[in-house]
C-alpha cells in the first residue's frame, strides 16, 4: 500500500505555495508593501515544478526549461550571497545576523537541489511518467551517492532555522499593537557627559550604538535599545518597524514548506 | 518630545504595565542552536518514517518483530504485540508514527512550545527505544557499543533532558557548557560517566570479546550499502579479523578516557570532546553505517550524530571561570521605561540593497 494521499497532498500544498507567493508579488506590487521579490518569485517556480514531480498529470514545462531556470536562480542567489558578505561580511551589526546571512544561503540550497532533482533523480526525468506515488523504496545510484540525504539534512536544518525565526514577529506585532504605537523601549543608564546625541538624530544616521537622550532632572540618560539600526533588504523581515512587510510570518511558513516537501521528495524519490 | 516628558513619563510608570510585551526574542544561543539541531534530526526521522515501505506490513512484521529475538519476555512481548498491530494497521501506524516525530520536530523549533515538545519527545523516545530497538539489545545481551548500543532512541531522550530550557539562560552560569543547566555540572558529568563509561564496560561484554564479533559486526552492516561504503566497512573488518578481544579492549580504553576525561579542565576536556566527537563518527561511518539511511529504509541516522550532538552539549563555553568579585553596584533609577510616540526615532527603513522589494521600485 502506497501512501498515495501524501503525495497528493503535497503536490496540492505545493500549488497553493505557489500561487500565494504569486499573490505576494502582485499585492506588494498594488499596495506598496515590501515583499522579496527574488523569492517568491523562486517559490512559485519551486511550487510548480515540484507538483509536477509530485503528480505527473500536473506536469507543466519541460525538464530541460526548468533546469535553465533552476540554474539561473542559483546564480542570483549565489550573487545576491556574494553581495551581502562583501558588503556586510559574516558579522553584523546586531544579535540575528545568523538569520540574515542563512537567508540566501537557504534558498541557493533550495534552488541547487531542485537542479539536482531534475538532473540526478529519475523521478523527475524519464520516470516522472509513473509519478512518485508509485516509486519503489530500493536506492538508487542517486542515492548512493548520499547527496539526495545531504540535500535534504540541509533542507530540513533551514526549516527548523526558520521555524525559530517565527516569534521574532509575534514581538514586532505586540510592539506595533494598541492605542499607543511606537513605543521604544529605554534602558536608564549612568549619566553621560552632557550633550547627548538626539535620539532622532543618531537613529537617522544609521548608528550602531544606541541613542542617547538626556533626561532632565534625573541626571540620567536613556539609551535606545536596538532600535536604531539600520536595514536592508536581506534582513528586512527582520526588522520589527518594518510594517510595510507583507505578511512576515507566512513568508516564513512558505520557505518552512518549500524546505520539507523539498526534504521529503529528495528522500523518498532516492 | 522633551526630556522633561520623558522623565515624566519614566516616574512610576513601567513598561510591563503598559505593554503586555510577548518575552524578547533573542538570537539563538548554544543551547538553542543544539535544540534546533535536534529538531532537525527529528524532522529527518519523521520523513524517513514517511517512506513508502513504512506504511506497508513488512514495517511491522520486517522491523518491528525481529526486535523481540533474544529479549526477555518483558521485551519480546510488548514487541510482538506491537508489531502485529502496526502490520495490521500500517497505513495508521505509518502515519501516526511520522506525525509525532514531526511535531516534535515542529514543537522544538517553534519557541513556545520547545518544552512541551521536548516533553513528547522523552516519552516518544522511550516507547521507541523499548519497542523499536528492543531496549537497544542490552538485555539480550548482543549489544554493541559499534552498531547503536545502547541505542538512538535513548540519546533522543537524554538530550531532550539536557538540553531542556532552564531558568537559567546565562551562557556562562554554572560549569559553563550547556548541559550543565537543567541540574548543574555534576551530575550532568556523571550522566555522561555513566553513558561512555557503560559504553567502554559493553564492548568489553563477553560476546564482544569473541575472536570474530567486532569483524561480524561491521560486515553485517556492509551488507546493502553503497559500494565506496561497503568497501570501507570490508576493509576494516578485514583488519579486525580474529582480534575481537584486542579490537574491544582498544575501544574500551577510548571509551574509558572520553568517560573520565569530563573531569579534566576545560582546556583538556575540549580535546576529550574532539576525541569524544571523532569515535561518534567513526562508530557512525564504520559500525552503524550512518544508520542505514543509504542501503534503504531507515527509520534514523542511528546513534552517531546524536553522541556528537551530546558532546557539542558538554562543550566548555569558556576556559577559565570568571574572577569572583564584588557585585555590580546597583544603578539608581534603572528601570525600563517608555517614551511616548513623539520621542521616536524615525528610523531608516530603507536602505540601498542588495535584493529587491516590490512596491518600492
């Protein structure tokens, strides 16, 4: 007995995947919100092309168009990741850098193992008649190889990556919520030298440190706390203030979907 | 906004009571990047569960049942009932079994609900470590620190314990590596004396000391694996070959210094977690076969990665405990506070970059 509904399940959840990450391109567009662009737009190309995988009657473009097209997308995500060391290098400037430098990472991975379902797995190419519902679990020479389980051991580390990434919203949310928005938090410090900077001002310049505000009567100044840093694109899902985001934590529940079915494909169809 | 307003502000006002802030979200720390490391191997055993054979009969009758052979009835019998329910029922089974792994899997990774996760996790881990492995064979008295023993699923278990999220956050708090937080560095040491230690005293068992049973060991697991791998495997049989007592020995003389090494200094026990760390691999690569996961199904990489997992665990955070001194004075008037919304920066949202945002160009 073959667990035919799983694979049917998928290739649905992969259409649905797809289609919002479609939807995101088109309302950031009209309504201005902020979205990444390069990935949603692999999202939707992943979506499809692994529904075809999944059930061969949903089989869209050939093998070979979307191998061009896999490998295209590897160069800009190694590109885009070659951009972000030279100009942010390894370490940056505040406590999630991690997630920040991964984001790339993860999806040149994603997109280097759709190239690798294509050209090494039999499923997606000559085989793909018979769809993978009816696969057999023998190994193959693919899978010999241990690349397929490489592939999705690393798939599967950026889903958990990314799982633990989700409540960093649940705070900007909070934060952002209520009668009275944009509340900083300040942590009271020793005093400083007179003349503090503005908060305003330093936030505006992009300073790593915290801002400095004095504080009349107390002898105390107030330091923002990590709110005053500055953003980019490949971190802005992960900036609390950014509320023209759209839709943070369901761009994450894509690339944690992307990641399994991706996983479950490359272990199963080995 | 003026300062006056915010000192105005900051009297008698605190921001808990104001905000009913969710608990700051903070970059992953060692502990939590071990979490996540366990999660991700759960999320790998719940899709190896999702292979096609695992919801077929032979799951039960194929995998579960020979489990029983050699155990005591207490075993055996659990095992057999298990496995004629999960043959009977195997699409179920099949599907049940990769569901829990994959929660867990899920509930590690999802901040909230690590504990109840890890909680499953210990039971589920348990379950499987007496049915699925049939208590790692140690009461059947084949087992062999080479090929599992004493077990994958107990290290789940004992991982989820070490690593579970104490009160104490604090990297550098108590003995200074993470598994020292949950009940201290003593007895997290003893936890790891006793598991290496009864490593050392299993191969030292009477059935590993036979002239032939490290070379059988490893050949049985060659068998069904890829070429470049089975070669190894019969390469280092061949090497073992008639010297199963000297081969056990040699073992259990690593596994007695990677057991005592824990009391070394912090220095000394880095190595001692190398060492620790290289025999895991060697074990994984050469005895376990990575756990079958190439040679066909397999429900788990076997213990290999989870004994490195635990060593990463034991990793000393710093080398030499901080200088104890007198506390830090307390800061009058520190507090958190707020500042209304006027006082807010007015932040950068923007930045030239290297990727591309829709609606803004």
């Amino acid at each position: 007995m073959r667990p035919t509904w799983l694979v049917e399940a998928l290739a649905a959840v992969m259409l649905l995947t797809a289609a919002y990450c479609l939807g995101r391109l088109v309302f950031a567009r009209v309504r201005a919100r902020s979205t990444h662009v390069d990935v949603d737009v692999a999202h939707v190309a992943m979506g499809v092309a692994m529904a075809g995988m999944l059930l061969p009657s949903l089989r869209s473009l050939s093998s070979g168009i979307w191998e061009i097209l896999f490998a295209a997308m590897a160069v800009w995500f190694a590109l885009q990741i070659v951009h972000f060391v030279r100009r942010w290098g390894v370490r940056g400037w505040d406590d999630d850098h991690l997630h920040h430098a991964s984001h790339y990472a993860t999806h040149l991975a994603m997109v280097v193992a759709m190239l690798y379902m294509f050209l090494a797995l039999p499923v997606a190419g000559s085989v793909a008649a018979e769809g993978m519902s009816t696969m057999s679990s023998a190994p193959s020479a693919a899978a010999a190889s241990g690349l397929p389980l490489i592939f999705a051991f690393v798939l599967f580390v950026a889903a958990v990556w990314y799982g633990d990434s989700l409540t960093r919203f649940a705070r900007a949310r909070t934060a952002g919520a209520g009668p009275a928005p944009a509340l900083v938090v300040l942590e009271l410090e020793q005093p400083e030298p007179a003349g503090g900077v503005p908060a305003a001002e330093a936030a505006a310049g992009g300073r790593d440190a915290g801002a400095l505000l004095p504080v009349a009567g107390q002898g105390q100044v107030a330091t923002v706390v990590a709110r005053s840093r500055p953003t980019f694109a490949g971190a802005k899902v992960l900036c609390a203030h950014d509320r023209r985001w759209l839709a943070p934590r369901l761009e994450i529940a894509t690339h944690i979907t992307m990641c399994f079915t991706m996983g479950y494909m490359l272990i199963v169809m080995r | 906004m003026s300062a006056g307003t915010l000192a105005g502000v900051t009297r008698g006002w605190s921001l808990r009571r104001v905000v009913p802030r969710a608990e700051p979200w903070c970059a992953p720390d060692s502990r939590r990047i071990l979490q996540l490391s366990l999660a991700a191997v759960w999320l790998f055993d719940g899709v190896l569960q999702l292979q096609p054979y695992m919801f077929t009969q032979a799951f039960g009758t194929g995998m579960i049942a020979p489990m029983a052979h050699g155990n005591p009835a207490v075993v055996a019998d659990a095992i057999t009932w298990s496995a004629r329910v999960t043959a009977g029922h195997s699409m179920l089974a099949g599907t049940a079994f990769a569901s829990i792994q994959l929660l867990i899997a899920v509930g590690i990774a999802w901040r909230p609900t690590v504990r109840a996760a890890l909680t499953v996790s210990v039971v589920w881990s348990l379950g499987v470590w007496w049915i699925g492995e049939g208590a790692g064979d140690l009461f059947a008295g084949t087992a062999s620190p080479l090929t599992g023993a004493p077990g994958a699923a107990l290290l789940y278990a004992l991982l989820a314990v070490l690593l579970w999220p104490s009160r104490s956050d604090d990297e550098t708090a108590g003995g200074g590596f993470v598994a020292d937080r949950p009940f201290g560095a003593l007895p997290a040491r003893l936890i790891w004396l006793v598991l290496w230690g009864g490593l050392g005293a299993l191969s030292l068992s009477s059935g590993n000391r036979q002239p032939e049973a490290v070379r059988d060991a490893i050949n049985t697991m060659a068998t069904g694996q890829p070429h470049w791998l089975s070669s190894l495997d019969q390469a280092v049989a061949r090497e073992v070959a008639g010297r199963g007592l000297e081969a056990s020995v040699v073992v259990a003389v690593i596994f007695g210094l990677v057991a005592l090494g824990i009391f070394a200094p912090p220095r000394m026990v880095r190595g001692v977690l190398i060492l620790a760390a290289a025999v895991a691999t060697a074990i994984w690569v050469v005895g376990e076969g990575f756990g079958g996961v190439f040679a066909g199904p397999a429900t788990d990489p076997n213990s290999g990665p989870l004994l490195i997992l635990l060593a990463a665990a034991f990793w000393p955070l710093r080398l030499s405990r901080p200088a104890a001194g007198p506390p830090a004075p307390a800061t009058p008037g520190v507090s958190s506070a707020i500042i209304a919304a006027g006082a807010r920066p007015e932040l950068p949202t923007e930045m030239p970059t290297p990727g591309l945002t829709a609606g803004q160009r």
